[in-house]
C-alpha cells in the first residue's frame, strides 16, 4: 500500500472562490408541502443522502422526497467545514458524491474546467489524481461540484426543510411521521449523518456553555488570546492551525483516548477487496476494525506548523492527560486536570469528534438496544427489523466497513440501497398507486 | 523538444478543451446549439450535461441537439475552405488541441469563444459527429 503523506502547501487553498457552476440557490430545499404519498423518502441531504438521491434518479427512480432540517443540500456539512476554516476535503478526486457507473461529469473534470481560478498547487494535485495519485480536492471545487449534482438530479426540487420524526410499518408501506406531516414512502432510507459527541458529565461544564467555552462546530471566529483546544483529530488541528495562524498561544489537551496520528483511514477499505474483507469478518472482528479506524487521525500536512510552534513554545501539547472539569464565564474559562493543575484561557474549544446520528427515536419499537447492534442486510443495507428502510452514510458501517463515513462509502451504500429499491419494487409494492415505482 | 506533458501551466482554455474532446458526441452538437447563450465554455458544459439530465437548457434538449446538428453541418463547409481537415490530428488529445483549436479559430470569423472550442472538438471527433449529426437532423436523439 503506498503511504500517502501530503505538505502543509495543501492548507493554502483559497476558500470562497465562484467557480463554473457555483450558484447558492442550487442546495435549498424546496419551500413547499408534502405530498400523502412517495416512493422514497431520504432523511437526511448530507453527501449520503445526496449519493442515494443521484443513485436513485439514474435507475428511474424520481418520485423521491428529500427530508432535511438544515433547508439545504450538505448544509450541515458546509456549515462544519466552514466553523472549522478548512479549505480542503480529505478525500481523494476518486470520491465524489455522484452516481456510480454513469457517464457523469466527474469530480475531477469539474476541476479541470475551473482550472482558471486553480492555484498552481490545486493543479499539482489535479495531475496527481489524473496519475493515478491521491490529490486532495479543495473545497471550493467540491462546493461548486455539489452545486451541479444538486441541478442536474433536481435535487432541491424534491427537497422539504423538515425532521424526520418516527416511521412505522402500514400494510407493505412505510408511514413516516415528519415536523411537515405524514406521508406514506414505499421506502425510507436514513442518512441522518453524525452528530458532534458530547463532553463527559464529568466535566460539569456550565449550562448553557459561556462564549469561552465553545464546540468545534459553533463559531469560526478565533479566540482572542490563549486558547486551550481539546480532542486529537481533524477538527483540533484545524482549530489549533486557526489559533496559531493568527498569532495567538495554543494549549493542546490530548486525552488517554486519544492520541494524535498522522494516519487516515486504511486506503485499502475503500477498495472492493477491502470492502471484501471486512464483509468476511466475524461480528467482533467488524467491531474491531471500525474501532481501530475510527481513531481520530491528523494529515501530515499539518506536522511542520505544529511541530514548530510547538518547538517556539507557542504550541504546549499535553499527552495523556485527562480533564477533571471546565469553568468558564464570558471574559474567560479554566481547564482543571486530573492532577489537580489549571489551565487558564481565554477560550476552550472541545474537537471532542462525532459519532453517528441516533436512529432509535425514529425506528422506535423496530430497535431494540443499542442504535449499533441493528442488524442490515450487508448487499442491501435493509434493516432487518424494519423491511423497506434502508442506513447509508455513518449508520451503515456495520455492513459496508470504514469507509461508510466517506465520500466513496456513500456511493457504494446508494449503489446496494437504489438497486434493492429498485428490484423490491417490482410487485413487493401492491399497495402503491399504478404508475408508481 | 517540445512536450505536450500536462502542465501544471496549462492554458485554460487547452484545459477545458481536452475535457470537451473526450464528451459525448451528442454533448458536443447540444453545446453548439447553446454556445451562443455563454461564452464560457467551462459554465457551457457544465450546463449541457445538467440538460442530458433535466432534458432542458433554456429550450428542450432534442432541439438543441438538431440545432447543433444543424449548425455543424453549415460550418463544416468553412471550415473544409480553410483547410481544417486536411490537418493531421496528433494521437494525443493535448498535441491535437493545440493543432486544431489555431486553425478552427480563423475559420469561423465572429464566433463565440465557446463556439471555436466546441467546433474545435467536433473536428477532432469529426466521424462520429457527421454520424450523430445525421441521426439527430432525422430526429433521433
């Protein structure tokens, strides 16, 4: 497997820029009603549910409703990379949120027709990827690529600002109750995406949290003064990066969970034989890889600065370390270890990482125990206690591995769940309207 | 020696280009029945492939795509008087846009930027253009 080590040149990516096909009003959802009746409905417009819609639209598939509380295509998404400043996707040009197999302007050609407003190192990276190599994608062009699957799958069309509330089984037809009404869905898959993960109650931190003291997701406004960041993976870096980039100090709180890696996700589970095997191992050894993997993780491009602001001394990283509690008022907050030492800030900022969005509500009766012990049809994704709901995205990495946070995860799991649609609709569906899928 | 390596300089315009030589044939007569709607070849064919989806581009699709027919089969005719064809065509997509995209330029006086880069494609993909030309004039798509 070749190691893929990327330089801090990569963190220069300009962000904002209107490439060709950049248009706001593509990702809103439609303002309007629902219909009583659809033949599927998607919780969730993140890239999972993005992937499922385009998947579903090129197997004939279009009497489909999006369902999401942002109002918008990857709201959720923009507004978390932006709250971060990052100005570049992790992933490689061979993710993209698009179709499988079709004939789709791709990702990578979408680059090259904004070459243009390219930096000379975004191109680097485009010739990278057209060698075969990994080249990372700049935001902006992922953004404006977006934008462009939006329209041509008429995305926002079939998009309602709206929660999905619960769904439960009536006759061979789902009924899904939603903050806009009920409608009734031959099928209903989640792609509800991850939620940023709680502070231990340990902590006792103050309720509500004073502007000091601040989840990674919140605000991308820099702390004025010293910072103290908590967590080790992508988010911290980018928040210790903001800090230290703006000239202020950083106290870096690495937790015993957690440990900083300049490691991603094994490349391998992106592959079919990694998908493979994953599909082969018992139900620990699953547990146990998606353990392994979900291990926060820092891209090399990151190491020169921290390195050398943490050799000047205006970076102090605290291994190992655990928190006893956090205080805080609108001037300032403090960090008390378990040692019983204060950290006295000006601002904490928690990159306390996410973990995926809490289906039992919705799935009431149908999940027993834990959200994690669903059992899914690994060439479906269809729960098996609920026939006709489908997991994508973040929810369905007990079948589809790793990789089913990622991009190309997503457009594997739309793959299996649109064919599976697709295939039960061919009679399964008695109770539809003629006409319908 | 000159090389027609990808550069990380490349033109934009060469760019954008060697994306146009590789779309479909039908892409590429639809872009030319459009191409006088935007002068920015990049916005036109990002356009062109959301109209094979939605089936609309300002008009329907199957009649941009008679009308791209049509207008291919009127500029060939410039294009044969200026000696357009009689240009070999480099195996390599850079070295042939770079041959081609000069000479198709002069060729067609007055024409849209978007209009000379997707005429320039339709040259390099003359055979199959003439052939999709045909079927799309007797109304197939």
């Amino acid at each position: 497997m070749t190691t893929f080590i990327p330089g801090p040149e990569l963190l220069g990516s300009p962000r904002g820029r209107r490439l060709p096909g950049w248009d706001a009003a593509s990702l809103l959802l439609a303002n309007r009603s629902l219909d009583d009746e659809t033949d599927v409905l998607v919780a969730g417009a993140g890239p999972a549910g993005l992937a499922a819609v385009t998947a579903l639209w090129h197997l004939g598939v279009r009497d489909v409703v999006v369902l999401d509380p942002s109002g918008r295509i990857c709201g959720t998404f923009f507004d978390r990379v932006n709250a971060l400043s990052q100005s570049v996707l992790r992933s490689p040009y061979e993710h993209h949120p698009g179709a499988e197999g079709h004939r789709d302007c791709e990702l990578l050609d979408h680059a090259r027709l904004s070459w243009e407003q390219l930096t000379d190192v975004e191109r680097h990276q485009v010739r990278m990827a057209q060698s075969g190599q990994r080249g990372v994608v700049p935001l902006d062009v992922f953004e404006a690529f977006v934008m462009h699957l939006a329209r041509a799958h008429q995305v926002a069309d079939r998009g309602r600002t709206g929660r999905l509330l619960s769904i439960q089984r009536s006759g061979t037809a789902l009924l899904a109750e939603t903050t806009l009404g009920s409608v009734r869905a031959g099928a209903v898959v989640l792609a509800m995406g991850e939620q940023p993960s709680e502070a231990p109650a340990r902590w006792n931190l103050p309720n509500p949290l004073p502007a000091t003291i601040r989840h990674w997701h919140t605000s991308a406004d820099p702390v004025l003064g010293p910072a103290v960041v908590v967590g080790s993976g992508l988010s911290a870096a980018h928040l210790i990066a903001r800090q230290l980039q703006q000239g202020g100090t950083v106290t870096w709180v690495q937790r015993r969970s957690e440990r900083y890696q300049c490691a991603d996700v094994n490349a391998s589970f992106f592959r079919p034989e990694g998908r493979a095997h994953f599909s082969r191992a018992t139900r620990d050894g699953r547990a146990a890889l998606l353990r392994q993997h979900r291990q926060p993780s820092i891209m090399f491009e990151f190491r020169p600065l921290l390195q050398s602001a943490e050799r000047d001394g205006r970076l102090r990283v605290l291994r190992n370390t655990e928190i006893a509690g956090i205080t805080g008022d609108a001037e300032r907050a403090e960090l008390t270890l378990e040692d019983g030492s204060r950290i006295p800030a000006r601002g904490v900022l928690l990159a306390l990482g996410t973990s995926p969005a809490d289906v039992s509500e919705v799935l009431g009766h149908a999940c027993q125990g834990s959200p994690a012990d669903l059992d899914v049809n690994d060439a479906t994704l269809e729960l098996t206690a609920m026939p006709g709901v489908f997991l994508t995205g973040a929810q369905a990495a007990k079948a589809v591995g790793p990789a089913s946070r990622n991009l190309d995860g997503h457009r594997v799991a739309a793959q299996r769940i649109s064919r599976a649609i697709v295939a039960a609709s061919a009679g399964h569906r008695p109770e539809r309207t003629a006409g319908q899928l | 020696m000159t090389t027609t390596w990808m550069a990380v300089d490349a033109d934009t315009g060469e760019e954008t280009g060697i994306v146009l030589l590789a779309l479909d044939t039908g892409r590429l007569l639809v872009g030319l029945g459009a191409a006088a709607m935007l002068s920015s070849v990049s916005e036109l064919a990002i356009l062109v492939e959301e109209a094979e989806h939605t089936g609309v581009l300002g008009r329907p699709y199957d009649s941009l795509l008679t009308h791209g027919a049509h207008m291919w089969t009127s500029m060939r005719k410039a294009l044969d008087n200026c000696g357009v064809f009689a240009l070999k065509r480099p195996g390599d997509p850079r070295g042939a846009w770079r041959r081609l995209h000069p000479a198709v330029d002069p060729a067609l006086p007055g024409a849209a930027r978007s209009t000379v880069a997707l005429a320039t494609a339709c040259v390099y993909r003359r055979e199959q253009v003439d052939d999709h030309s045909r079927r799309a004039m007797n109304g197939y798509r």
